[in-house]
C-alpha cells in the first residue's frame, strides 16, 4: 500500500512539472481558447434561428475548435519549442472528424434517451445517472483522440473504457480533489449531478463544457475561501481560460504517463528509486 502511495505522488508530482513545462511553451493556447469560445458564442447566436440546420452548423464548428484545441495541447507537450501564430492557424481542421464521429455515435442514443425520459416520472433522476455514468466511462476520451492510434470512433470509446477501467483511482483521485469545496458545499451533490451531466452528454468534446469543470471549480475554491462575489467573478473570468488548459495538459501528461505502464511497474520504478 505504501508503494502504491508513493508511486501515485510521483507520478502526479512528474505530470505536474511538465504541465508547467508546457504551460510555458504553450501560453498562446490560453488565447486561442479565448477566441474560440468567442467564435462558437457568435456562432451558437447564428445558428438559433437556422433549426436544423443550425444544430448541425453549430456542431461542426465545435468540433472544428476543439480539434484545433486538442492539436495545440498536444504540440504544447510533445513541441520542445514556444507555440507560435502559426501553429495556431495550422491546428484548424485537426482531429474534426475524430470529434465529429465520436459526437455523432453518442447523438443517436442520447437523443433516444432523451425522448424516453420525457414520459418517465424519475426521468431526470435517470437521466443523471447515465450522464454521471458516461461522464467517468468516456472521460479520458479527448486525451485518447490526441495521443493513442484508434481507427473509428467505437475504438475511442472502446480505448476510453479500457484506459478508466484499468486507472480510474489515479486517474480521477486530482478531479475528487479539486472539486472538494463544491461537493462540500450545501448543494454539493445537487450541483456535481449538474456538472456530470453535461460533461457527459458531450464526452469531453465540447468546448464550452470544457471551460465548464474549470468554471465551476474556481467558483467553488474562491467562495470557500471567503472572496466577495463582486471580485470572485471578475477572477473567474479572468483565471478560467489558463486554468482549463493547465487542466488539459495535466490530463494529457497524466494519461500519457499511465498508458506508458503499469501500476506494477510504477511501484517498482518507485521502490528502485528510494533504494538508490
């Protein structure tokens, strides 16, 4: 058990020196992610008097800027260089069908859900534990679409289940920490229910949901420390863009770091290097 501890510290204590190394290296994404909401907020506008076909419109243009926001934080980790202007331009376009596929495999389904829990008195109570339940099974799925070789969107999912089914204690053990002040919180569970839900009906693959976890949190840490809603909202907006990208790189170090081996083999790592 005490290995298990140890190898688990240091492995977050390894990811988080090189989210910070890549933080660095990748600041521009904190603005591109800025400008890209921006976009899908103007676009989302446009596309509620379009129906239809506005719910596609505003699908594609989704995935185009999370595709383009997973590409940046995997050049952020692999690059040994700063981002620059160009590498923001050449993201556009990808991983678009990867986001594409996955959110067009889940829309069936859930839009069937959806019609099903209608007429169901404990439609809402059901419809929270399914989104809870696809918000832990398919969390790792953008980190599978940037960093592991997949062939359709089924083999995501697939890879996703297989990855939390076989990491889920390290994998979910810094999100249980920093979501602490809100599940503490009078209306904790109520509000992480909330939260779950539409994470998971997106699967991690839409953009506003991924500011969403970064949102909620800052909210919960600052009112637990007692900061005036006044300035705590100014700082919200202001930290939650550089927030969820340190987010995102930890998540994609932490995952390449656990895909890479075993929890056998990070508690040897760890014993072999106390004994040196």
């Amino acid at each position: 058990m005490h290995d298990m501890v140890t190898a688990t510290i240091e492995l977050y204590r390894t990811s988080l020196w090189k989210t910070w190394q890549s933080l660095r290296r990748g600041w521009l994404t904190m603005i591109a992610v800025v400008v890209f909401v921006v976009i899908l907020m103007v676009t989302a506008q446009l596309a509620g008097s379009l129906g239809i076909a506005g719910g596609f419109l505003l699908g594609a243009v989704n995935a185009l800027l999370v595709g383009a926001t997973l590409s940046l934080i995997e050049q952020s980790m692999r690059l040994a260089r700063m981002l620059t202007i160009k590498d923001l331009f050449d993201s556009i376009g990808h991983y678009f069908w990867d986001v594409i596929g996955v959110g067009f495999v889940l829309w069936l389904p859930l839009m069937a859900l959806d019609m099903g829990m209608q007429a169901n008195p404990y439609g809402q109570f059901l419809s929270y534990a399914v989104f809870l339940l696809m918000f832990l099974l398919l969390n790792p799925a953008p980190e599978v679409i940037y960093l592991t070789r997949h062939d359709s969107p089924l083999d995501v999912i697939k890879s996703a289940y297989e990855f939390v089914m076989e990491n889920w204690i390290e994998w979910f053990l810094p999100i249980a920490l920093l979501l602490i002040p809100i599940l503490l919180s009078p209306m904790g569970l109520r509000s992480f229910f909330s939260l779950s839900s539409r994470a998971g009906r997106g699967a991690g693959l839409d953009l506003f949901q991924i500011l969403m976890l970064p949102f909620t949190i800052l909210g919960g840490w600052l009112d637990a420390v007692g900061i005036p809603s006044s300035l705590s909202w100014f700082l919200i907006l202001f930290l939650t863009p550089p927030l969820a990208v340190a987010l995102l790189l930890f998540r994609g170090h932490l995952f390449a770091s656990l895909v890479g081996s075993s929890r056998r083999q990070r508690q040897f790592a760890s014993q072999s290097y106390r004994d040196e």
